[in-house]
C-alpha cells in the first residue's frame, strides 16, 4: 500500500466515521415522557418494553425516558411542562388532556352509552377522528386504551336518581361536564381531587362517589363503600400522546418505528382493560361491596334528564359541537340496528 | 418484599421443630441444641444457594411436623413464615411461588385461629368489621398476628397480577399496622420496614402516603441498629425511586455496599441484600 493510497484511505475512514458521528449527535432524541402510572404496574412495564423495542429498531436513535407514579405532578401540571419543553409527552385521561382539545370529553358524557357494545361501535368510527384532531391540536398519540364506565358507589344503595337527592356526590375536580349533569339533575355535586375521595368518604364530606372498579380498587375506595351500582355512568380512556413538536424532530423512519410499537402497546392495553374491570368488579363484590341493579324505568327517565343538557352542551367551549352531532347519529344508527342489548352492567 | 430480619425468628423456627418432635413422639429427630445450632448456622450463612438447595427439605419436614400435629398454633405459625420466607425469597418458578405461599397463608390462619378463636371468624369480613374486630387482639397474641399477616402478604406478592391482591392489600396492612400498636419494636423494626413497603406501593397521586412510608423506613432502621442492610434496599428500591429521590437512592445502596455482610443473624440476607443493591444501582442512572 503506498503512502496515497495509505492517506486516502485514512481520510475516507476518518470522513466516514466523522459523518456517523455527527449523524449520531444530531439524531439521538431523549423523550421524556410522565405518567400517573406506578412503576410496576402493568402499565408501565407495557410502555417499558415497548420503549426498549423502540430504542432497539431505531438503533439507540430514539429513547423514551418515563417519570412514573406522578412524579411530574397531575395532567394539568405536565401539559404546562410539555409547553416548555422539559417534557415530550404524558399518559393522561380524555379529561386531563381535554384542556388541549375539547373532543376528547365527548364520551365521557354522563349516562351516553347503554353498553360496552355501543362503545366499541362509536370508537370504531369516531376514534380516528379524535386522533387526527389531537394531532391538531399538537399532540400526536397511538390509540386510546379503555378505562371502562365509572359506577356509582356507596354506602346505601343507589337504584335511582331518588336515591341521590340530598346525598353528597363527588364530582371529580375539573370534570366540568360532569358537573353541569349533576346540576341538571338537580343534585349537589362536591368537586374533589381523586386522592381526596377516600378522606372524603371515611369523613362524611362525601356519599356516594364514581369510578370504574379498577380504578375503585386501585384507591382503595372498597373499604369505605358498602354497594356498586351496575350502571355504566361515563366512559373514559387513557391517551399517551407526544408532543407534536418534539415527534416531528425525529426522522420519517423513527416516526413509523414509534407509531408502530406504541400503537400496538395502546391497542394491547385497550383490549385486557375491560378484562380488567371485569375481573376487578367480581373482586369487589368478593370484597362486601354489593353489587346493586337500577330500575330500567329509572333509568330512560334518568337519561332523558340528561339528554335536556344536550343543547347546553353544544353552546359549550369545552365541547365540540360538529363532533357531539356525529357522534349522537352514530350513536343512533346502532341502536336502530336494534342490536343494543338491555344490558346496564359492564 | 421480604426484608431479612423476618429470617430471624422464621428460622427460629427449628425450636420449635425441636418442641413439636417431643409433642409428636419424634423426640430423637432433632435436639433443642441441634435446631439452635442449626438455625444460627443458616442464617450467618453467606451463600444464600447453599441455603436454597437445603431449605425445600426443611419445608418437607415442617409439613411432615404440622400433619402429625395439626393443632399446633407454634408450629402452624413458623410454617406459615418459613413458607411465606422461601416463596417469595428464594423460589423462582411462578406457580411454586403460588403454591408455596398459599400454604403460608392457609398456615397463618390456622394458626391464628387456634390461637385466638375470634380469628376465625375474620375471613370474609369487610373493612371496617375487621379493623373493629383487629382492635380486640392483644399483644400475647403478637407472633399469631404476625404470621397470619406475613402468610397473607407473601401470597398477595405471588398473586399481584391478579385483581384480588390488589383489593386485598388494605386487610393485610391494617393486620400489620394492629401489630405495630401492640409492639413497634417487634422483629427489630419489621413491622416498620413492612408498612414502609407497603405505603410506598401507590404515589401520592393513587392516594400513597409517601411521608408515613419515609417515616417506618427510618424507624426499621433505627430499631435494626443498621445490621440488616435489607431495610436500605427496599427504603432504595420502593420509596426512593417512588419518589424520584435519586440522590438518596444512590447513597442508601451505596451505604449497603459499603457496609460489612457479616452480622450476627442477618448475614444471608446482607449478602443477598449486597447483591440487590448491585443491580438497583447499575440501573439508577437508566430510572433516574
């Protein structure tokens, strides 16, 4: 090899190794992402691996790092640090994230839904619509995973809207919607933090409360309830989404790395949810919290209540009026289908 | 989730090995001198495998002791440890781990119902009825308590997937928490280093109590006069990353490494607890 060839050869090298070099310092990307999920969780061990497999077909391109257990405060707090940019994305509920686009509160509408079936038939179809409209809004996410109907619990039984006059009923804090049903029915909501509701109930502040059976379970509330009403209340999810900013910085090729396997860790997680809650349910009764059966009657006069507040809804900036509509004639196609089934319960 | 000093008297539980084999006609099987002997040398022992390969003929021999003598709440009680101790610290199949600890459990209750007959009454009992009926106990009853909550507990680690730990957690640590009424200085501090774990389990925002799990954290530590390094490595592992406090992460485990494995009852779980403390600070720079 002669001295040339031996110095061509070395620049070559050396140019080749700079160009990889400088493609790895500008490429890397850390996504520091918040969640209220504890480390350990099945949650959390989902996201994990799929944040390892991410880190591994990216080639070390893109690593997602998690704060778990809240660390990085509630929804609201973490969507002021995703502004800032000190994070790149959180796992939130439709609630939490609503503040960044209203849409998001639609199922969550009070008494909407008849069944699970009535649910999978709208997401079908209004799911993608939600996502894109998220992507507007500046965030991109991967799917949405279930977080089941909320049920009425407390220490009597609640079998109607009766039932609930002159009881304390928590209202979750910054559930507007919620809250504005509560009204509508004549009732008189207690706007509480979820962490304060355990308190609330051991001290009287509070009679009756909402939550799906997991979530229940997970806070402990079986210990201060006596009965769970099988009625599904309001429907909720859990997004993880990135911000849009910090997802566009990253090659066209990680985009779909990230797509991918996240979308598949939400679809997996949506689908052993309502498992989940159907197990955590039967645990519950397991537990002495009884089961309680609405009075069908009851309950059309109690959705005809709340549907009154549809027109007020739509007036509402916290409510996507164009996507209400849809979502109502989906809702409407189905059951002239005739295929709702009777059923209350989960 | 089990901090050594639980090993203390779980394998004292070869005295009364000892006491059951005069009661069961087997009086040459085991001296009272032997089974002292034998317990100490297990746990000053520092290779923890030598110790799982001899332990399951323990476990037989417990089973044997408790079939021929069914009504002994001692012997119930140390088996319900000694079972609760090997599933959950050195078994490592899944369903063994299931099987194991669901024979604590059941020995734990039976134990605490020979014991004190109210007992057995508390199975199936909502919250507050059993919180009501736990305020009756009293502190001769302590070691029943103990067991009947430790078998419970190793059960509910081996079944966390499951949805019925999770609901039955607040049992277990109202059981504990009962215990530590009567004695907090039971066990040197277990019971503290339990509820530690136990109230590090949930953050803050699923309604933990990070400041009551800080709190028995530094009191098991106290009590345990530092000779169980086990107790900084679950302080390190549940409430330090719980939190986020990587600072006080690194120099708990630190202080682990640091410090001497032997120690008078506690060496096997200071070598194991030495070998956690490895692991959990080679990855806090990937948690943190």
């Amino acid at each position: 090899m002669t001295r040339t060839r031996v110095s061509r050869w070395l620049a070559r090298t050396l140019t080749a190794l700079a160009v990889s070099l400088l493609a790895l310092g500008s490429q890397a990307a850390e996504i520091k992402v918040a969640t209220i999920a504890p480390d350990g969780s099945v949650w959390m061990r989902e996201m994990r691996a799929g944040a390892q497999r991410i880190k591994e077909r990216s080639a070390g391109r893109v690593e997602i790092k998690f704060y778990p257990g809240g660390v990085m405060g509630n929804d609201a707090q973490v969507l002021r640090k995703i502004r800032i940019g000190q994070l790149q994305g959180g796992a939130f509920t439709t609630g939490g994230l609503s503040e960044r686009y209203s849409a998001l509160n639609l199922y969550g509408i009070p008494l909407l839904f008849r069944s699970l079936d009535e649910v999978d038939y709208v997401r079908a179809r209004l799911d993608p619509k939600l996502i894109a409209g998220l992507e507007r809004a500046g965030f991109v996410s991967f799917g949405f995973s279930e977080g089941g109907f909320a049920n009425l619990m407390a220490n009597e039984p609640v079998r109607s809207v009766e039932d609930l006059r002159r009881k304390k009923v928590w209202v979750p804090e910054g559930d507007d919607i919620s809250f504005l049903a509560m009204e509508t029915m004549g009732l008189s909501p207690v706007v509480l933090p979820p962490t304060d509701v355990l308190t609330g109930l051991q001290t009287g502040l509070l009679d009756v409360v909402g939550a799906s059976p997991v979530v229940a379970l997970v806070l402990q509330w079986h210990t201060k309830v006596k009965y769970r009403t099988e009625l599904p209340v309001s429907y909720s999810m859990g997004i993880f989404a990135l911000d849009a900013r910090a997802f566009d910085r990253l090659s066209v090729e990680d985009q779909t790395i990230v797509r991918e396997i996240m979308g598949e860790v939400m679809h997996n997680l949506d689908a052993t949810s309502r498992e989940d809650n159907r197990r955590a349910a039967e645990v519950m009764t397991k537990a002495g919290v009884q089961p309680v059966a609405v009075n069908p009657a009851d309950v059309e006069d109690w959705r005809a209540t709340l549907e009154s507040m549809y027109p007020e809804l739509h007036r509402r900036p916290d409510m996507d009026a164009e996507l209400l509509d849809e979502l109502l004639a989906i809702l409407a196609e189905y059951r002239s289908l005739g295929r709702t089934t009777s059923t209350l319960g989960e | 989730m089990f901090p050594g000093r639980t090993a203390r008297r779980l394998f004292g539980f070869t005295a009364l090995l000892a006491a059951a084999a005069g009661v069961g006609g087997c009086a040459n099987l085991i001296g009272s001198m032997a089974a002292d002997t034998l317990s100490a040398a297990i746990l000053n022992e520092n290779d923890p495998e030598l110790v799982a390969s001899g332990v399951p003929a323990y476990l037989l021999l417990v089973d044997g002791l408790i079939s021929r003598s069914p009504d002994n709440e001692s012997l119930l009680a140390a088996g319900a440890q000694l079972f609760a101790l090997y599933g959950s610290r050195f078994e490592t199949d899944p369903d063994r781990i299931v099987t194991l600890t669901a024979k604590a459990r059941d020995y734990g209750e039976r134990s605490i119902c020979i014991a004190y007959t109210p007992a057995c009454t508390w199975q199936g009992l909502d919250y507050d009825d059993f919180v009501s009926q736990l305020a009756a106990i009293q502190k001769k009853n302590i070691d029943y308590l103990y067991s009947y909550a430790i078998g419970w507990l190793s059960y509910l680690q081996a079944t966390s997937e499951d949805w019925s730990a999770v609901a039955e957690l607040p049992w277990v640590e109202a059981a504990l928490e009962r215990a530590l009424e009567l004695d907090e200085t039971y066990e040197n501090g277990g019971l503290h280093a339990y509820l530690g774990i136990l109230d590090s389990l949930r953050p803050p925002a699923l309604g933990g109590k990070p400041d009551a799990a800080k709190a028995h954290f530094e009191r098991a530590l106290e009590l345990s006069q530092g000779k169980d390094l086990s107790i900084k490595v679950e302080y390190a592992r549940r409430y330090a990353r719980m939190v986020f406090d990587q600072e006080l992460h690194d120099r708990l485990l630190e202080e682990v490494l640091a410090s001497p494995v032997e120690a008078d009852g506690f060496t096997l779980f200071n070598v194991l607890a030495k070998r956690e403390a490895e692991q959990l600070l080679a990855s806090s720079k990937e948690y943190f």
